[in-house]
C-alpha cells in the first residue's frame, strides 16, 4: 500500500517538499495536511478533536478546551530521552544514548506505516519573533491533531513560517550558485537543512475500520535527538513535553548544541522585565528547575509600592550578544505550557486571568457546569467534579482531581502583565541571571556571585530536594546545572565550558549572577519566606546592587544583602537572620558533596570549577 492520498507540496522549498515525501512514504497516512495557522483550521481541527472525543469543549469559557490523556502518557519519559550523537562522550554522563544508526534502524522499523489511518499534520513553525536574529525554524510532522492544534498556541506556526523557511532556502541556493556565503549564515550551516526536522507519532496506526481511541499512543516511547543533523523524532506519545516537539526538544536539547557551535546561549530561563520607581528599566532572567517557580517569578506582583513586574518569557530563553557586548534574549515560545495545580488567585493571579479563554487544558478535572479545577485554584474545591481520569470525584475521593502535572497551554498575549517588547526580535538586553532551586537548608534567601567564573561554579552546582530536611543538615539533593539536567543536548561537562567562554568574550558586559532560594524551612518544615509577591524585595536588592546602591556583606559563599528592604514584611528578627546568614560548618559539608558531582564529567569538567571549589574550600577555612 502506498499513500493513498498525495497532494502535491505547496511549498518552493524542495528539501521540504522531499523530506515530507519521504516520512509519508515510510509512515503511509491516509492523508497530508499542511498547518497554515488560520483561525479556520484551528475551528476546523478542534471540532474534529471534539467529535472524535480527544477534547471536550468548555461552556464556561470561550474557544477553549479539556483533554484527558491516557493514564499513561502524562509526563516526560527522561528515561526514555535519548541523545543519538555520533560519540557517546558527546552525550555525556547526564543523557542517555544511543549510537544514530542503530537508532535510524530502529526507526525505520517502529515509523513504518504507523500512521495508517491517520492524517499527518505537516506543522511549519518559528521559535522566537518572526523573522528575528535570534529566531529558528523548524517543521513537526506529526500525526496527531491535538498536537497541531497545540503547537499553534505554543509557537508561531503556519504560512509565515512556511515562507521564511522558503525564504531562507531561496537565499541560500542563490548564496551556492554564486559560490559563496550569504546572508551571514557560517559555513557550518550550510551542512544543515534550512529547518530543524521534527517527526512525531503517537505510535497507533488504525486498521481500516477500526475505532480509535479519544488519546491515542504507544507502551514503547522513543524522544530522541541527533544533535549533528539537528533532528528530532518522537514516537508513542502524545503529552505536551515528549509531542510538542518545539519547546524541549527543539528550544532547549537541538538549540542548545546550536548554541555551542555558534556562540550563543539557550537556556531553562524566565525573563522578566522590573521597572523600579525611578523608571530605570532592568532585564532579569532566571533558571530555576521544573517546578521551583519560573512561571510564579516572571508573573510577580511586587509588593513593594512602586515597582513593576511585566513578563517576556516563563520557560525558556534564548541569548545572543549584541552590538553592544550586552547578551539579549527572546523567549521562543508564543504560548505558556504551565503546572496547573497550585495556580491560583492567592499564587499567581496573572496566569488566572490569561487562561480566560483560547487555551487547551490537560488533565485537570472537570466541573459540573463545563468548567476547569484542579488543586490550588479554589481553596475549596467544589461539591462534585469529574476527575482527570474520567471518575465522579468528590472532596472525600482518596486521589486529587487533576493530575500533579495537569497543565493548561494558553497564549502569552493573553497575560496581562506580557510587556510590550515580548516579541521584539532584537530581544531584550539581561541585566541579572538568577538560579535558584528548593533548598530547605544551608542555601540563603540570595547570593551575589563574585565574578562571571563564580556565577558559573554556582549554576553547576544548582541542586534541588524534594523532601524537608531539618535545618543544620544537608538533605538529599538532586543536582540539576543550571536546572538544564533534562535539557542539555550535549556533554554537560563541555556545556559548562561554553558558559566559562561565553564569559571571556572580548567587549562583553555580561550581567551579573545571583543564586537565589525561596524555599528554606524551619524546624517544624513550614516555609520561613513569604515568597510570591514578596519575592519583588529580592528583585530590589538585586537592582540596587547593580546600580551601586545597596550594601552587601562578604561570605565565603559569596555576597550577602546588607540591607534588604523589610520595611512592612511580617517576619520574625530571628528568622530573617536564617534567611541571611552562612553557616560554615553546614557549608563544609555541603562542599564535600561538589568532588563526587564534578567527577561524574571526568576530564570535560573545566579547570576553572575545579578552582572555585578549591576557592571556596579556602574560604570557607
Ligand atoms: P516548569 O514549567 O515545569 O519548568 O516549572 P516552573 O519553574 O515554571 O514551576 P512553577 O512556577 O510551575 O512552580 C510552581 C511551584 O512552586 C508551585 O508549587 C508554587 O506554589 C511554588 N512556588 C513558586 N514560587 C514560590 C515561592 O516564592 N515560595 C514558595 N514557597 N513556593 C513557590
Ligand atoms: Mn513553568
Ligand atoms: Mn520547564
């Protein structure tokens, strides 16, 4: 059997048009739709989820929609994430991998004809601004509808894609049959393709006659990534973080090896933009790892008088120096693919009001009159719900009513703190890079790092702990750099390095780097910050210190605020003391836990963190 259905490519672009040609052949769809990103085919594609029991449409808010995945698929498989880099040590110690050609046979086995029965979706799309320095392309195939429909929330997708694709094409065959370079793409370049290749299937070909799940996808998963050839391919699920094959896969894993080769940075960051009462505009980014408040921070309501919070990015940015030796950044993505538990009014008001309407919501549960609720939205919940798995619920049931990862995937300009500047394609100059993780001991509410090294030697050691330890003892820690653990398409230990290069670039005026920690407990495991909104004194301090108003004190750990502004905070003298205080005996034994961490990167490890551990040591007596 061969296609049954081919429609001629409505593209110029003849790399595309064969690359299409070539996964409809080896995955046999009964139909190929090319996304152009209009209203109609989004009206058209989630009536047909609706009919086809995928999505359920919500009375009680406009254009918007409920799934429930398969009890199965409701997560990333980090296990079943593979780099397929030529090298394993390419790789690295932190990924799993798999040499390219044996994952090629492997797929060539499991693609073929798994999507029979199914329309493929051939899904053009632009991470960042369109048209932008710092953008990239890139076109999922993909044989599930949720995932196009998504996929037009989270990025720009469609025919303006489409063309600058063409465009670029266009430019570089020009550039070829001249015999030289253009448009100042590097020779390295041109042994890409003109897009990022991405080919997703859920992995659940249908027979002729046979009736298809409401969430179809497959026991064997596959999220694989082969960095050389920047291709993605993903088989056998269908959830947001392994079939979105834009935000992880692509802005972070393909784009951060892309990084590497041309010197600039792709990272697990929110940008915000914090406008003091002075009106001197700062940029701030910050990497924090999965669920430790990227999304809470970039939607802050300052409780401070007089300071404003507006967001350009909740997830991911991308940085790039500019003219100015100043590192700018996009966010890449043009929606949020955010946690819904814990969101509320009293956490995050901001992602409540964007999720007004146009959104798709996953897993959470469903209210009697066509709503969404999950825990965290209400403090009560209501009388009776259908939970995510299908089930009535009620405030006696044993399990929560959404999913722990139920998430909503909404458009960023529906925020109504989004700033004006959010698709600027020059991107915004960063002024602060913030890490931080949940830390219940040892870490203080913020560190000034003492140097660009320093800062660095504080992103690879950025480690998180799920449960409470009692303070004075170091708890289990899972190390997560630069909360990039799940992310970094290459070795982590030369990724490290490209952070110490990117620092010694001639003319840079790189921002400063704070380590911050919102999450230390005190000996009855309650939280001592307020955190949220008062998050904003933090951010304050920060800015006063980079412009040389603020006072700090040294610590063999680094810079800590002398006079953070308290003024109106319901908070105990002692416990502001914890917050700021460095304790060396705790710190001796925290150190000792960095050799077994950096060994794990062998030789990869740079020299230069070797040194600031042998700094730190030193300091710390
Ligand atoms: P991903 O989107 O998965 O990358 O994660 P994220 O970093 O965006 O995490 P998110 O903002 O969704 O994390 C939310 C969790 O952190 C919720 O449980 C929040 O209640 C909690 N949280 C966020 N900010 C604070 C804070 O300042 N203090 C405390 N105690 N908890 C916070
Ligand atoms: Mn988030
Ligand atoms: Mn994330």
């Amino acid at each position: 059997m061969s296609v049954s259905v081919v429609v001629p490519a409505p593209t110029s672009n003849g790399e595309l048009a064969a690359w299409v040609n070539e996964i409809a052949t080896l995955t046999q769809p009964d139909r190929i739709e090319w996304c152009d990103g209009s209203e109609e085919e989004w009206t058209r594609l989630t009536n047909l989820l609706v009919d086809h029991g995928t999505l359920t449409r919500l009375a009680a808010r406009p254009n918007s929609f409920y799934a429930k995945s398969d009890p199965s698929d409701v997560a990333r498989v980090e296990d079943r994430t593979f780099i397929c880099s030529e090298r394993e040590e390419d790789a690295g110690p932190t990924n799993n991998w798999i040499a390219p050609a044996e994952m090629r046979q492997t797929f060539g086995e499991l693609f073929k004809g798994c999507m029979r029965g199914r329309t493929m979706y051939v899904v053009p799309f632009c991470m960042g601004p369109l048209g932008g320095e710092i953008s990239q392309l890139g076109v999922e195939i993909t044989d599930s509808a949720y995932v196009a429909v998504s996929m037009r929330i989270m990025t720009r997708m469609g025919d303006r894609a489409l063309r600058l694709i063409e465009k670029i094409g266009a430019a570089r065959k020009a550039g070829e049959s001249e015999g030289r370079a253009n448009g100042g793409r590097s020779k390295r370049d041109h042994e890409h393709a003109d897009f990022v290749k991405a080919v997703h299937s859920v992995g659940a070909p249908l027979q002729p006659g046979q009736v298809d799940m409401p969430w179809p996808c497959n026991s064997t998963k596959y999220i694989s990534h082969f960095p050389e050839t920047r291709e993605i391919w993903s088989y056998g699920s269908g959830y947001g973080g392994n079939a979105l094959l834009g935000k992880k896969c692509y802005a972070l894993r393909i784009a951060s090896v892309m990084a590497r080769d041309e010197g600039w940075m792709a990272e697990h960051m929110l940008i915000l933009k914090l406008t003091p009462p002075s009106g001197e505009t700062r940029y701030i980014a910050a990497a924090f790892p999965s669920a430790c408040g990227k999304t809470n921070l970039a939607m802050l309501q300052p409780t401070i008088p007089g300071w404003k919070v507006e967001t350009i990015g909740d997830d991911i940015a991308w940085m790039r120096f500019g003219d100015d030796g100043r590192l700018h950044a996009i966010n890449p993505e043009a929606g949020f693919f955010g946690v819904a538990p814990g969101t509320g009014e009293v956490t995050n008001a901001n992602a409540i009001k964007t999720l007004w309407g146009n959104s798709i919501f996953t897993n959470v549960a469903l209210t009697d009159d066509g709503d969404v609720w999950w825990e965290g939205l209400t403090e009560e919940p209501p009388a009776h719900l259908t939970d995510w798995k299908g089930r009535s619920w009620t405030p006696d049931s044993d399990e929560p009513a959404a999913h722990p990862n139920a998430r909503f995937t909404t458009p960023a300009s529906q925020c109504p703190t989004i700033a004006p500047e959010w698709q600027d394609p020059k991107g915004v100059p960063i002024s602060a890079i913030l890490f931080g993780g949940r830390r219940a001991t040892a870490v203080p509410l913020v560190t000034e790092s003492l140097s660009w090294e320093h800062g660095v030697f504080l992103g690879a050691n950025v480690a998180s702990e799920k449960t409470a330890a009692a303070e004075g003892k170091v708890g289990e820690l899972r190390y997560d750099p630069f909360a990039m653990l799940p992310f970094c398409g290459y070795n982590m230990g030369d990724y490290f390095g490209h952070w110490l290069d990117i620092g010694r670039r001639a003319g840079a005026e790189l921002p400063r780097i704070y380590y911050v920690n919102w999450f230390r407990k005190n000996a009855d495991g309650r939280f001592i910050w307020p955190g949220f909104g008062e998050n904003s004194r933090v951010l304050k301090w920060i800015v006063d210190r980079l412009n040389g108003e603020a006072r700090a004190v040294p610590t063999p750990i680094g810079l800590l605020p002398a006079d953070l502004d308290t003024e109106g905070l319901d908070l105990p003298e002692e416990d502001l003391r914890t917050l700021l205080t460095v304790d060396r005996d705790v710190w001796r034994e925290e150190a000792a836990l960095i050799p077994p961490h950096f060994d794990t990167f062998g030789t990869h490890l740079p020299k230069e963190l070797w040194d600031e551990y042998q700094a730190l040591l030193d300091r710390l007596g």
